[in-house]
C-alpha cells in the first residue's frame, strides 16, 4: 500500500504512524510504571472519568440516575461489568476493576479516575485503592450505601441456609474480607473520600456500615430531613446525586445542597 505513494506522502504516513504509537505506547508506560513503581498520587484540580461500579447482583439499569446526572455535568463515565453477576470474590473483582482503570487511564490520556461505588460496588472500590495500586490512579472515592464493616443482612443469609454465593459471605458483618479491610486505616491516603447512606436503608444493616472513618460521611436525612430512601433508591435521590457535583469536582468534597422536594423515597423491599 505505502509502495503507491509519492515518496513525499509516503514518509509522512510513516511520521504520522511513529507519532501515533509513541503515544501510545507512552500512555500505556506512564500506567505500568505508576502501578509498578506506586509512584505519585493524583492531582485533585484534575478530574478524569468516572469509573461506576455496581453492587451484588450487577444491576448495570441501577447505575443509570448516576451516569445521567455525569453526562448533565459534563463528565464522562465508564461502568464496571464484573464477572459472576456480581456475587464471585470480590477480591477478583477488585483486580479486574483495576484492569478497567487501566484501559480507561490509557485510552482517555487522563492521568487519573474517580469511582463511584453502590453498595457492594464500594467495597470493591476500596479493595482496589487498598490492594492493587488504586491510591495512585484514584481521584475520589464516592460510596453510596455500601456495606464497608459487613450487613447483617448477608449475616443473616448465610445463617438461614448455611452458605451464600462468595461475596454474600464476605459482606457478612465479621466476615474475614470485612475484618482485613477495616483492620488499619479505612481511607488510605491518596483518594479523598466520601459515603452517603440513609438511615431508611434495610439492606446495609445497620446504616452505620455505610461509613468510613476518614471520610465525608453524608447522611441523606442531614440534608434532606424527613425522606425515607431505601437501599434501592440510593442511585436516584437528590441527595447522592447532588453528592456527585460536591464530591468529585475540583474543590475539596464538601456537603452538598439538594433541592429535596417530596419526603419519600421509593421501596426496595
């Protein structure tokens, strides 16, 4: 193909080209050895994509108010697809978040990512920043009702019929993963980090899971008095979604203001 150009054209085709694959290659060198080397952490006036990452089970659908809300903010968002619908070890879906950083990192030439996790997906979130080199690649870290020190919930599945599927029993209150992952400082640094729960949340029991000592804990009835958000209805209220500009712009996270409206918030059974 390149033998038909005029000699001209033809070396600037392969210019191009050389350009093109050191960029490349470049991006791809700058993750490797920031990963390899645990070298910096990332710069908080910049912020890159957002990476979202659903809970057990992997209901994508119940990560679409986030996105929206990102789009209408003019960030752009990649979701987390993990393997076993969401309830394999969430110690493998950690590393394969990771992977997905990576591919984010390298394809956007940004320098750095926020995660926003729901519900199971902010264990996983942590699990990545404390375990596989996430406190160099992270921005912010938001969670949304996540289980951080277990759910008696998950406790209680597994009494009632003596197992559950692996990351059941390791969102169990007292289960190893949850102990190993409190043990120590519960927000490395290099993130900044923020939670959101609702004391209306049956699924995370009790609430007070849902936080992390070192982080902006918003309690959505401190802001929004009176609304009864369930576990479920976490992703679409007011309150996360208005956490989302306060969290994750480029000022120190802060509480954020929401326009609260009625005082219900639908069921999750």
């Amino acid at each position: 193909m390149l033998e038909s150009l005029a000699p001209a054209r033809r070396r600037l085709v392969i210019a191009v080209a050389g350009v093109v694959v050191l960029a490349v290659v470049v991006a791809v060198a700058v993750v490797v050895v920031r990963r390899m080397t645990g070298g910096g952490v990332a710069d908080q006036a910049t912020p890159g994509p957002v990476v979202l990452v659903p809970g057990y089970g992997a209901d994508l659908a119940a990560l679409d108010p986030l996105a929206r809300t990102l789009v209408q903010q003019g960030r752009t968002s990649v979701v987390f697809r993990p393997a076993d619908d969401g309830t394999g070890d969430l110690r493998a879906e950690a590393r394969a978040l990771g992977r997905l950083v990576d591919r984010t990192l390298t394809s956007s030439h940004a320098e750095s990512v926020d995660l926003v996790g729901y519900s199971a997906g902010g264990v996983v979130a942590r699990l990545y920043v404390r375990d596989d080199g996430g406190r160099h690649t992270v921005r912010r870290v938001l969670t949304i009702g996540s289980p951080h020190h277990g759910t008696d919930v998950a406790q209680l599945a597994e009494d009632v019929a003596g197992s559950c599927p692996t990351a059941c029993e390791q969102l169990a209150t007292g289960s190893d993963l949850i102990q190993r992952l409190d043990a120590g400082d519960e927000t490395p640094t290099g993130p900044r980090w923020v939670t959101v729960r609702s004391s209306s949340d049956r699924t995370v029991v009790p609430t007070d899971s849902a936080e992390l000592a070192g982080a902006l804990n918003v309690l959505v009835q401190e802001v929004c008095p009176g609304r009864t958000t369930s576990h479920g209805a976490l992703p679409g209220d007011p309150v996360v979604l208005a956490t989302l500009r306060s969290a994750l712009g480029r000022a120190v996270p802060s509480r954020p203001r929401a326009a609260c409206g009625g005082l219900s918030g639908s069921a999750d059974g």
